[in-house]
C-alpha cells in the first residue's frame, strides 16, 4: 500500500473475531504472539474489552507478507 492510500485509509479498531479473520490466526496464537512480542498488542476499552488499531494489524500483515517473499521489512 502507498503511502498516499495509507493515508486515505480510515484508522478504527478492530475486535478479536475481526483480528482473526485479517490475519488467520486463532486466539492462543494472537495471545501467544502478544506475550512473544511478536504480534501488536491490544488497547483496552474498558474493563473487559479491548481493540486493535487497524493500522496496526495492517502493518503487522504487510510485514509477514516481505518476510514470506525475503523481502526487507521497513
């Protein structure tokens, strides 16, 4: 994605059943990757709930995506 596109892309927050259809990832993986460092962490909303930046899972998708093709990672 340019970074023009990037820019006119509207910045909301996603919730786990919308986190895992992004990235294919189950729970345990999402949270196993968190405590890894490895996959972005979550906001908290509120006592029980929290979100992922979209922009954050986007990013976190289009470096699998360089690191799959050798590709360096910006």
């Amino acid at each position: 994605m340019s970074e023009q596109h990037a820019a006119t892309v509207p910045l909301c927050l996603l919730r786990l059943p919308q986190v895992r259809e992004r990235v294919g990832l189950q729970r345990t993986a999402i949270y196993d990757g968190i405590k890894l460092g490895t996959f972005p962490p979550p906001i908290k909303l509120g006592r029980r709930c929290v979100a992922w930046p979209s922009d954050a899972i986007d990013t976190w998708v289009r470096e699998r995506i360089a690191q799959s093709r050798g590709e360096s990672v910006r």
